[in-house]
C-alpha cells in the first residue's frame, strides 16, 4: 500500500476545479489524490495508468440519489465497469444499466441484484437476451419491432418479463453530432413523430408474457442545458396521453436516459444537476396534471457523470519535438486507451506532475504512440517549456469512456485501473499483458 505522511499544501481551486474533490499538492508541483501522490502511482503499477478516486465516485453516487431522492438512479455501466464499480454502485444504492450480456454477467457475478438491473441495446443478441432471462434482468429495453417477438418467443408462453420501450422523442441534444440519439435521424429507439413507437407499444400488448412497466428515452451525451429533457418530458407524457386514450394503459414507469455533461477544462460548462432535478420534477407533474395522468416514478440513467471525473489518466514522456510551428510532446499511450479525441474532437487540460517547473509555459501538442495522424490526446495546450523525456502528465477526467473503450490497437495492451481512498492505492484491473494477446492468437 501507498500512504501519504507530507504535509498537504492548498493550491488555488481554479487550477483543479476539474479534479476530484481530494485532489492536493503535498509538494511543489507533485499532485496526489486521495492521498496518494500521482507520481507514487506511476513508480508502482507503471504507466500509462488510471487511476479512480473511489471516493469521489461515491461522492457522486450519493448526490444522484439527494438530488433525485422519489426517483430510480440507475449507473450507466458502459461508461466503465469493473467488479469494484459494481460493487461501490451497490453499496451507494444505485441500479445499474447494461448493454450487453458481458457488461450483465460481470454485474451478476460480483453480487450485484438482478431485479435492479436494466438492459439495453439496439441490437441485442441471441446471448444479451437469453442471458437476461437466465439471470432474471429486472426490466428490458425494447428498441425495434423484431425484439418484440423475439423476446416474447424466449420468454416462453408461462414466463414473465418486464419491458420498457425506448421512444425518440425528435429533439436534439448532446456536445457532438455523434452521440446526440434522441433525433429521428439515427439508429436508436422507435419515433413518436411517425408512428412507430405506438404501433410497437400495442404488439407489446398483445403479448400477456410481456409487461409494459414505461416508457425510455435517452437524448444524448454532454448536454450541460435543462431545456431539452424538460421537452423530451412533455413529448413522452403526450405520448402517455395517447396510450391511455387508446388501450387505456397507465404506465408507472418514465426513463430520461442519462448524458449529463461534465466540464472537461477548466471554465467549461457542466450540467445543472439541482436544476435538472427541480424543473424535471415540476415539468412531469404538470405534464401529468395537464393530460389527467398519475405522475410515474422517474428513472435516469447517469454513467459518465459520475465515474468521468473521478478518473485520472497518467502517462510518462516518452519524446519531445518541434516540427515547423509546432512543439509535440509523446506520451506511452495515446488512441489505444482513450480514442475520444479522435471519435468526438473532445479536449483535455493535462498536467506536468512529479515534479516543479519554473519555466514558462508555451502551447504544445500531446500525442500518442500510435501509427496514426490522429493519435492527439490534446492540441494546443499550455505545458512547462522544459517538458523532457521521463516526465509524467496527468490528464484529468480520464474515467469514463476511456478504459471501456480501449482498443487492441499496436498490441500495446491496455492499461490498468488503480483505485485511491485514504492514502491507499491499490490495483482493480490489471494491465493487459503480451502473454494475455498471445494467448488470444491460437493458430498458424
């Protein structure tokens, strides 16, 4: 174990308003979360490597579930997961949101509930749905005509299954034009507008094995303004209305979705969560009120926004060099572990740690490892002009969608997950090997 004896030093709360909360400069120059200097990390379990605040995603946890305190808070797995995830999302009273069988399996087998788990999917597989059945999955997610049957089919004509059917309610919202999924125009959900979803809703019906507990909505990822979920409600609640004219069905069940946008720089914009809770509240009470419908129990689904920015990422200088312009700065990771900038354009605010510098600043380019053009973690931002080989850079809001969507790409391996809390570290996931790739290669 690593453990923190220095004396802690304040350091102005601009220059961290993006780290966790623990988040101090014991030394000049030399941050430690949790306790435990981020330099200590990186000369234990070796870079690059990420680290977690377990406290922070606790922290989190349990301001979801102040904020929205009537309604069901269920954390977004795909954002990341691992056996310490699932078992801090339980302790802190949360449901969890699945995407595949892997992500159910993992959950399930570490203790989590099933009853208080929830899959999704656009395009579940054979396996996500017979795995679900198997181990008894609290609610599906329906998302296109054919699961209908399908599931019905599965279920058999004695059994029982709760479902839920994600609508589109034609609004967009969301930080980049690749993760905004509550338009017409894209691959999730049926649309409202057109038709789809009611005609979906009275299949679900006429299948007695299928329970129909709501209705789901999800609008996107990054959207840090009220506005669109307060529209998505009224959309949705019309929608009830409609249902209960026609089949005389009163859903108890309303899902929100999640992507609450985090600031990633310093300055940025983040989602108003007490807001969003206050005015949600209002906005599906008089929507209901407004249609003569009783209020359901609101679900919402935060994943990023709880694990994103308790994570570190930490990489080690591996080449510094100027070419025309540009000063670029190499790191021994890169697209393989975090390939976001690449997908969405998304930008970061690393840091020089381990040790002080008195140079000035200058704008510099740090890139990855990889054989690719695109492999940029973050253009352009202002790092110590004395930047030299060996050096470490912490990259902060580094926990979510980074390790979950790491790639194989180059064999370099994926890195591994540490967690601190209390001036401990210790190890979650460990680093993808050359023996663990080699034993995946199983011929000639």
């Amino acid at each position: 174990m690593t453990t923190l004896h220095e004396p802690v030093v304040t350091t102005t709360p601009a220059d961290l308003s993006v780290w966790p909360a623990s988040t101090t400069e014991p030394r000049p120059g030399d941050l430690a979360v949790g306790g435990v200097p981020l330099a200590e990390v990186a000369d234990r379990f070796g870079t690059p490597v990420y680290v977690l605040d377990e406290n922070e995603v606790r922290e989190r946890c349990r301001t979801y579930r102040h904020a929205f305190p009537d309604a069901e808070v269920l954390y977004a797995a795909k954002a990341f997961l691992c056996r310490a995830m699932v078992h801090w999302t339980e302790e802190e009273g949360l449901g969890l949101d699945v995407c595949s069988a892997g992500e159910l399996e993992l959950a399930v087998t570490t203790g989590f509930p099933p009853e208080r788990i929830v899959l999704h999917g656009n395009a579940k597989s054979p396996r996500d749905l017979e795995t679900a059945l198997r181990l008894g999955v609290g609610r599906i997610v329906i998302d296109s005509p054919s699961e209908i049957a399908r599931l019905a089919a599965a279920v058999g004509p004695d059994g029982h299954q709760k479902v839920m059917v994600r609508v589109v309610p034609g609004i967009s919202a969301g930080g980049h034009e690749k993760i905004r999924t509550g338009t017409d125009d894209q691959k999730f959900g049926l649309s409202i507008a057109d038709g789809y979803a009611q005609h979906a809703i009275a299949r679900i019906l006429d299948q007695p094995q299928l329970e129909l507990t709501g209705l789901h909505c999800h609008l996107g990822s990054q959207i840090t303004s009220v506005k669109p979920y307060l529209a998505a409600v009224r959309r949705v609640v019309g929608l009830m209305a409609r249902l209960y004219e026609q089949h005389g069905l009163v859903l108890p069940e309303l899902d929100l979705g999640g992507g609450h946008g985090i600031a990633y720089r310093p300055g940025e914009e983040a989602l108003d969560l007490t807001a969003l809770a206050r005015k949600a509240r209002a906005e599906l009470t008089d929507a209901c009120a407004a249609a003569g419908l009783p209020v359901p129990r609101l679900i919402i689904e935060p994943g990023r926004a709880i694990v994103g920015p308790a994570g570190i990422a930490v990489y080690r200088v591996l080449a510094v060099k100027k070419s025309g312009d540009h000063t670029f700065v190499a790191v021994d990771g890169g697209m393989s572990d975090n390939p976001r900038p690449a997908l969405y354009g998304v930008r970061y605010a690393p840091r020089l740690v381990g040790r002080a510098s008195a140079a000035p600043t200058a704008p510099v380019t740090v890139v990855g490892r990889h054989c690719e053009a695109g492999d940029v973690l973050a253009a352009d931002v202002e790092l110590p002009s004395d930047l030299r080989p060996g050096d470490l850079l912490a990259v902060p809001v580094a926990g979510a969608y980074h390790l979950s969507m790491a790639s194989g790409y180059n064999l370099v391996g994926r890195p591994p997950v540490t967690a601190v809390r209390d001036g401990h570290a210790r190890l979650l996931v460990r680093r993808e090997s050359l023996d663990d790739i080699r034993r995946r290669d199983v011929g000639l």
